[in-house]
C-alpha cells in the first residue's frame, strides 16, 4: 500500500508558537497557570496540558488565585478581555497568533477610517469573537456564499461609502474567492471597496494539498479536533475528491476493515494537530498492511 503524507501536516507556525510557550509556563512552578478558553482546538493536546498543571478556563472571572498567570489562547480574545485583565491586576501572556493580531489591527484601523467591516468566517468561532470586538458598530458577518446578499444590503443601507473584506484566519480558500467576486459585482458601485484576503498564507497552501494528495488516493485520512475549524475545511477538501474520506481526532477511530482492498492512502492534519498522532496513524496503517 502507497502511503502519502501531507508535507503541511500538523502544527502551523501560531499552534506551535502557543503550545510551547504554554509548556514554558509551567516551568515556574510558584504560580498556577490558567489558560482562557482552549490553547488549540485539539483534545489531545489540551489534556496533555491539563495533564502537566495547566486549569482551562471559559471565564476570567475564573481566575481565583493572586500568584497565578493566565494564557491567551492563539485563537486570541475580544478587546475587551484585555481591559478586565488590567482592572483585576491578572498577570497574563499572550499566544495569540499573530496573523490573528494582524486582523485585529486591521479591523480596528479601518472602522475609525469610517469603514464599513464585512468579515468572512464562522461568527461564534473564538477567533471571530475577538475580531468582531475591533469591528465597531458597522459590521456583517458572512459564513457561507448564501449570506452574501444580506450583508450587501445592510452595507447600502448604513449609508457607508466604504467597505472593508476581511477573513477568518482559516477560512476556505475557495469560497472567499467566490464571495469576493459577489461583492465586487454588487458593491463597488459608490463604494470604496477593498478586500483584504487574510487567510493565512499556511491553510491556503495546507488546502490546496490536501486536494493535490485527495485526487491521487482511494482512501483519505484527516486527522484534527472535531471542534476545529481548519480540519473540518480540510475534510470538506478532501471529501470533494476522494470519496473515501474520513476525519478522525486518534487512530482509534479507524476501522481497518475498511482499507482492505485499497492501495493508496492519504493522510492530512490540521494545523492543531500533534506530530505524535499523525505518527500513530502511520505506524498503525503501516503494521497492518
């Protein structure tokens, strides 16, 4: 049996960057370490961290104890998370990624230029949740293709002449250049329009191989969290192209029966994903070939 490999599998640049700045943490070991919200969606990762001190919090409000620090999470926070930090005197460090910051930067910069901000992405995603507080009180959300022409009227309805496009960080590459080309053929009449493609440059190239590897193989294999929203991008990818498709969070999700017969494999993982269980998957397809 053929196994491929993704050579963009596991973590990206921002993952990484936080997981291991999160394990730092726990180097001092006279202050409790609370991490707001989960570091990465992946569980694996988070209950190895949970495993070495770490208490994963959903509210600040939750920090209880004085000599403690808490972590931001890489999908970053709102605004105003920050602003309660300081009032409370809550010592924190900041994972967030930095394409995420960048987003926020922009965000904020063009709604005090009197921007209209249409974002592209899953409007209850964390990552969206903190950009949307830089937004201001002129915004639209666009999840899907069909949520196009909504937020083309309420744009024309705010009476802004201009009109910023932004997007989720791992938002599908495809359809931003579908919806990119509707709200260039509805709005650039009268309106400044610019569209700013801030998908990381990492998902787009870890989507396009992931069709590249899924049009060559009978089966295909996405391994990530089920809450994360690049790997459900990924496995919509490969889905589209490889109708033998599954997407699974650790080798134990894989049924072996159903690999009798076929002679190429793929595997992909996304960005939050440990080398150890892109590792296990291989080493299990590999010994019972």
């Amino acid at each position: 049996m053929k196994i491929i490999i993704g050579k963009t599998a596991g973590f990206c640049y921002g993952v990484e960057r936080a997981v291991k700045g999160a394990k730092a943490e726990l180097n001092n070991k006279d202050k409790k370490i609370y991490c707001l919200g989960e570091i990465v969606h992946n569980r694996e990762v988070i209950k190895d961290l949970e495993n070495r001190g770490i208490e994963v919090i959903e509210d600040i409000s939750q920090v209880k104890e004085k000599n403690s620090k808490t972590i931001i999470r890489a999908h970053g926070i709102p605004k105003e998370i920050y602003d309660k930090c300081e009032e409370s005197k809550i010592e924190y460090v900041d994972y967030t990624c930095p394409k995420v910051l960048n987003i926020h930067k922009i965000a904020e910069e063009y709604s005090k230029k009197g921007y209209y901000i249409i974002l592209v992405g899953a409007s209850k995603h964390p990552e969206n949740i903190g950009t949307i507080s830089y937004c201001g009180k002129y915004y639209s959300i666009i999840e899907q293709v069909e949520d196009c022409q909504k937020a083309i009227e309420d744009v024309k309805k705010s009476k802004k002449d201009k009109c910023l496009v932004i997007a989720q960080t791992t938002y599908h590459l495809g359809k931003f250049a579908q919806i990119e080309k509707i709200l260039k053929e509805n709005l650039s009449e009268g309106i400044d329009l610019k569209i700013k493609n801030t998908i990381c440059q990492a998902t787009q190239i870890r989507q396009e191989e992931t069709e590249d590897i899924a049009k060559k193989v009978q089966y295909m294999i996405i391994i990530g969290g089920k809450n994360s929203s690049n790997t459900k991008k990924l496995y919509e990818i490969a889905s589209k192209n490889c109708k033998n498709t599954i997407c699974i969070e650790t080798k134990d999700e894989i049924n072996l029966d159903d690999l009798k017969n076929i002679e190429s494999v793929g595997i992909m993982a996304g960005a939050s994903t440990p080398q150890e269980s892109i590792d296990e998957v291989q080493e299990l397809i590999s010994s019972n070939i």
